[in-house]
C-alpha cells in the first residue's frame, strides 16, 4: 500500500522530476499562501478562526455563542454542535493554534487533491503528474486561499463529503461523515437527496442518522444555545455579513446586487434555486449510474452553492474540482474546459468584473458557473485503458456491477 502511495504522488521514469517539480511549486504556493495568512496584522489574522476561539470563550464563561461579534462585526453563525467540535480550540495558545490550523488546511488541500483524481476520466495530462498538478491548482485557486487567509473549516466539509461520495469507507459507515459535517455546517444536507434517490438509501440514512444523533448531543449539552439557534438565529441570513457584496456568488445574493425587491427576490430564489438543485439531482443520479461519484459529487455541489442564501468564495471549491471533469472524448476539447474553469476560479473575476461595462454580469461570473456546471454542461464517462470499451462501476455499492462504455454522456 505504501509503495502504491508513494508511486502516486512521485513516479519514477521520465515523469519523475515533472512530478517533483510540480510539487515543490505547490509547497511554495501554499507556502506563500500560509506566510500572507500568518503575517497580517493580529485582528486580521485567521479572522474565521478567530470566531470560532471567541464564540466558544464565550460558551466557557456562561454566556451564548450567538451573542460574540468580532471587531468587524462577525458573529458565529454554526449550529451548536460546531460550538462542541470548536470547544478543544480554546484550550490552545493562539499562535499554536493558527499554525496547527494552517498546516492542517494544507494537508487537507493535498488530500483534496488525492481524492478528486481518483477518477480516471479524459484529462489532457498524464494521470501520473495529476495529483500535484491539482494541488498547484487548489492552492492557487480563490476558494482555497480564502480558505486559508480566514482560517475556515469548508476544505474539510468537502473532504467529508467526499469520502463518502467516493465509498472510500465500508458501506455501512457511508454518509456518517457527511452527516457530521451538516451538524457543524448545514449546507451538506443537499447530498442526503442525491443519496436517497440515486439508490444508496443506507448512506442517505447513515448520513441522517448522524445528523440528528450529532444536533441532539448538542441539544442535551447546550439546550439554551441549541433553542435560541433553531427557533431564531438559522432564519436571520444577514447575521452573517455583507450578503449583498460580490463575494456571495449564490442567485440571492445576485438578486440583491440587481435590486430586486425583497418579496419577489425571496420567491425567486426559492422557485429557480430549487430548479436548479433538482435538475442537478437528475443529473448527479444518472452520473453515479454511469460510475462517475465525482462528477455527481460536483454536480450536487455546484448546485447547492446556486440555491444557498450565502455561497462565499471559501464554499466554492465545487467549481475548481468541476474543471477537472472531461466533457468530451477529445482532450483538446478538456483542455480548454479546464483553462477557463481555472480562469474564473484563479482570478479575482468576481471583485474585476463588478467594476467592469456589464458588471451585473460580470461580477457574478462564478455564479453562472455554477449553474452551468448543476445544469447543463455534458461532463461525460470516458476510460483509455482498453480498446473497444471500458470498465466503471454500477448503480451503488449493494449492486455492483460492469458496463462497457466508450463514451457515455452524463447530463
């Protein structure tokens, strides 16, 4: 198993020093990245992180969670449970604690990349250089800087979910990550409906069940933080910050920008983001019928971002791991597919393009993004390795079985 490791993330042969080559440049980009982080002034530094030590010093001195506001105004805005996962934190030293934070979100970030190569669809590069290449990719991207510069937990929600989107644990353990994952951050419940319809009810229940064991054991411990949080705090999507600014690339909060009134903006977001993220369920099914988990995850993903009241550049990693997916037999065609994802989630297209002739629709380029990569964009199952077909993997884990494909579309 080492051996297989080690031949993964650095091959011999010609490929050799290309693969090293690419990771020290991703160890100097998170590198530079992690020195930016840790460098700024205190009050800005890991501001995220800083939340959540704070809320929970709150929690330890008898008051609530939802009463703490940084200097920027920031509150803590997770379900209690979060507050229990967050308590140890408080226990640490300071800069003890963001540097264990910051190595920690590296090392997920390379996991990441492990796990979304997983795959082995039409890529126009060499599946052996993939894994660092990607992690170049990640560490340079917004979502994973963002995630980096603020000390935020999302990088580990999409590892989470991951793992049991791509059945790396025994079947019946399926979806109990994800479900504590939705205990510390709601926004993985959408993959609960993508597990019960594409037929792998045992994860979807799995992922329930942890769900609602997780939200209870907050309930037992902390009843009047776990009341105040459900009855009041989930309904007021302002405590969260600035949801009108570009950042938030999810179709509300592009309704804001646009001026639409708080009625119709509310009934339209609700109708058209619920479209979205169900169109995305009949396709993300059909992916995983095909054998593609990623491209289902990714898809699920993208579209829960699209109907989310608050989508911010940290939660969009979705959309770098879309760009990664063939949508075509031809590599030319990937290549240019993988370019242009990588532009708009290198780039600060959103902040640029606000200011920009048509910066209503500019500014909200990963947005539209999104809902192309939920709706419309025709990722497909393509293998290489033998003539004549390939092998993937059937409709879930109790009912395996092998189609021979050469090119089967999953949108």
């Amino acid at each position: 198993m080492r051996t297989g490791i080690r031949a993964r993330l650095l091959p011999t042969g010609r490929l050799g020093p290309i693969c090293l080559g690419l990771w020290i440049l991703a160890v100097t980009i998170g590198g530079v990245q992690s020195w930016a982080a840790l460098t700024r002034p205190d009050g800005d530094r890991l501001t995220d992180l800083q939340v959540y030590v704070s809320s929970v010093g709150f929690l330890l001195d008898g008051r609530s969670l939802y009463d703490f506001a940084a200097a920027d105004g920031a509150p803590f805005t997770y379900p209690p449970f979060a507050g229990l996962v967050f308590t140890p934190l408080a226990l640490v030293p300071a800069d003890a604690l963001r540097l264990a934070w910051t190595v920690a979100t590296l090392v997920l970030v390379v996991l990441l990349a492990a796990l979304s190569t997983r795959a082995d669809l039409a890529r126009p590069i060499p599946s052996a250089i993939t894994v660092p290449m990607v992690a170049c990719l990640l560490f340079a991207c917004a979502p994973v800087s963002s995630n980096i510069r603020f000390g935020q937990i999302s990088l580990l929600l999409v590892v989470l979910v991951l793992i049991d989107c791509l059945g790396l644990l025994p079947h019946r353990y399926r979806g109990i990550a994800t479900g504590v994952a939705a205990a510390v951050k709601l926004t993985p419940l959408v993959f609960v409906a993508y597990w019960w319809f594409s037929g792998q009810r045992r994860t979807a229940v799995n992922a329930t069940a942890a769900f609602a064991v997780s939200t209870a054991l907050a309930w037992i411990v902390l009843p009047d933080e776990s009341a105040r949080y459900w009855f009041n705090e989930i309904w007021d999507v302002n405590r969260v910050g600035d949801i009108k600014g570009g950042g938030n690339q999810s179709l509300s909060g592009a309704l804001m920008r646009w001026e639409l009134p708080d009625g119709a903006r509310t009934i339209v977001a609700g109708a058209v983001g619920a479209t979205i993220v169900l169109l995305g369920l009949v396709r993300a099914v059909r992916a995983n019928r095909h054998g593609e988990p990623l491209a289902a995850a990714v898809i699920v993903g993208a579209g829960g971002l699209v109907f989310s009241p608050v989508s911010w550049t940290h939660h969009q990693v979705w959309l770098v791991l879309a760009g990664l997916l063939a949508v075509s037999a031809h590599r030319w065609v990937n290549l240019v597919w993988f370019v242009l994802v990588t532009a708009l989630m290198v780039l600060p297209v959103t902040s640029v393009g606000a200011g920009l002739p048509g910066g209503a629709v500019a500014g909200n380029t990963r947005l539209f993004l999104a809902i192309a990569v939920a709706c419309f964009v025709p990722f497909v199952a393509v293998r290489n390795s033998k003539p004549g077909g390939c092998v993937v993997a059937g409709d879930n884990a109790d009912d395996r079985h092998q189609l021979r494909l050469k090119e089967a579309p999953l949108s």
